[in-house]
C-alpha cells in the first residue's frame, strides 16, 4: 500500500481538518463530529439539505456543500456509513425552522442510519424528508444494498434539490423534485484496477493486467462481468447500450463523466467523445455535460456514466447558481 497518510485510523479526521483548513471562508466543522457545513447554517427561510456516507469518495460529499448545494455532509470512515447521532447533529444544525432534507445513497448502513437520525431528529420536533438515489443499473442487489446501489447520479440529485431549497421552496417541494431526478437518473460504472482501504491496506478485488470490470461498485463491489479491456468507444458503447435498455431516454439530457480517482482526465474526455457521439446517432440531445471527478473510489480507476433525462423544470434548476468547491456555475 502507497499512500500519503499518517495514522490508517486517523484518515478521516486528517482529512476532514485539512479540508476546513483549505477553504475556511466557505466551510466549517462542526465541533466534535465528522460534519462539514455551510458557513452560514441554518439558513434563515430555507430547507436544510444534509447527505453524507462514507468517506473514499472525495470530493463527495463535502465537496458539494455551499450555495445553491448542500447545507452539511456527514462523513463516515471508508466506505462506512455515518453513525446516526453524527448525522442527527448535521441535521440539528442546519434546521432554520423550514426542515431538513436528506439525500441518501442506497446502501444498507446509510439508509439504516439515515432514517435513524431523522426519526430522532422528529422526536425533537424538526420536520424530515427523504430521498434514497438508486441510480446503479448494473445489479439489482449486491454485498453492500437492497436494491440498486447509489452512485455518482447522487451528484445531480444534489444539485437540483439544492438549487430548489435555495429559492426558498417548501419541503415538500423539494422532496418533489428530488424524487423526479431519482427517477428520471441511471448510471453503470467499470474499473480498470481496485481500490486499497487504508485499514486493511489490500486491494478490493483483484483483476490481470489485460482485464476490466464492468458494472462496479464504488466501493469495489464486484461487478456483473469481467472481461478483456477495450477501447473508449467500446467502453463508451457498453456501459451506454446497458443505460439505454434500462430506460427509454428521449429529449434532453445531462451527462455525467465520472472518474473513479486514477483515470487521467485526457482518458474521461476521449469517453465523453465517444459517448456523445453515441447519444447524438440515437436522437438525444445532450443539454449539458459534466467530466470530471465527482464521486470516486480512493485510487481506482475506472468511470461511470451518469444520463438524467430533463424537462424544462430540470433545467432551470440545473442551471442555478452553485457555489461549492466541487461543483461551481
């Protein structure tokens, strides 16, 4: 294991100071916990919106905390879910009055925990809603999920709530549209090599020089087939055609390139290349693209492929005003 560390148990922490360290005019932490938020939490007139989950996927969450995003992300240890009390202190301190509304990727641990903390947070009298982002087309249950897992597509989901609760919509309101990225969203991912957590300091699986993985998780999850690697356009064709059978896109879309934390960013253009072409043969007209990365897996590398068809709802929203040091327009 190569890694630029300290102590394997103290990464998160480490992490999570050097993160508030770099940009603290627009994040702060909130004292003794694993929460990064707003500076300027709660918010006055706002919905507050909280997500979170396990660290190893920088810059999610907290990436994406600011204006026009998110309010706080919780951060767990590699991918490990946040404990329930850190997530209800997240959601305390973002409550202006107007409720709090939480993003939360389908895996076991996070929806477990999640749903923990909102059920104490309304004990305390805050109001909650929810949203859980299945946007995997790849498998329909794996080691870490019931149903779809939830991966970079969360991103988007992010973007659009946010971009909601920040003209100052009612809960309800935000949930709304929240749940139609949920379902208007789909992504596939695949990895050229895996993945070291810090603690175990062993890769997450195993592949020969000459192999990918398509359909994988991001945090190593095996995926639905393993085979010899091919070029951009054939990479760009798979995950693609798997995308286009699960759902019937039409319109205008946004697309999303997403690195998984090693794969150059000449490498994710040249895929974008290829997908676009793609799309464009098929009749979808791409409204908007995003390459870069937005949720990884610590050093693999590998992709995923993010389309979320829009309306014109959609796109107003997706073209609002953010300001995080993750995601900025």
């Amino acid at each position: 294991m190569k890694k630029i560390i300290n102590d394997p148990n103290e990464t998160v922490q480490e992490m999570l100071e050097g993160l508030v360290m770099a940009y603290p005019q627009k994040l702060q932490r909130l004292a003794e916990t694993t929460v990064v938020m707003r500076k300027d939490v709660p918010v006055t007139g706002k919905v507050g919106l909280v997500s979170g989950g396990g660290s190893g996927h920088e810059p999610a969450h907290a990436g994406y905390v600011g204006e026009g995003m998110l309010d706080a992300a919780v951060a767990g240890e590699v991918f490990t879910s946040p404990t329930p009390d850190q997530v209800l202190e997240a959601i305390k301190a973002v409550d202006s009055g107007n409720g709090v509304f939480l993003v939360i990727k389908n895996y076991t641990g996070d929806v477990m925990n999640f749903e923990m903390a909102a059920e104490l947070a309304e004990a305390e009298g805050i109001q909650v809603e929810k949203v859980i982002v299945n946007d995997d087309v790849a498998v329909e249950d794996s080691s870490f999920t019931t149903g779809r897992r939830g991966i970079a597509g969360t991103v988007l989901v992010h973007k659009i709530a946010g971009a909601k609760a920040e003209e100052g919509a009612e809960l309800s309101e935000v949930k709304r549209v929240a749940e139609k990225v949920v379902a208007n969203v789909r992504s596939m991912g695949m990895a050229l090599t895996p993945c070291t957590v810090p603690a175990s300091g062993e890769p997450s699986f195993q592949l020969d020089e000459n192999e990918m993985e398509i359909g994988i998780g991001i945090h190593g999850e095996p995926g639905i087939e393993r085979k010899r690697i091919g070029t951009a356009m054939e990479i760009a064709d798979e995950l693609t055609e798997r995308i286009l059978k699960d759902r019937a896109f039409s319109g205008d879309v946004a697309v999303m390139i997403n690195g998984l934390g090693a794969t150059p960013e000449m490498e994710l253009y040249i895929l974008n290349k290829n997908v676009q072409k793609i799309l464009s043969e098929k009749g979808i007209h791409v409204y908007r693209t995003y390459v870069g990365e937005y949720m990884t897996s610590l050093e693999m590398a590998g992709c995923s492929l993010t389309l979320l068809e829009l309306d014109e709802e959609l796109k107003s929203l997706l073209d609002a005003e953010a300001n995080t040091i993750a995601f900025s327009q």
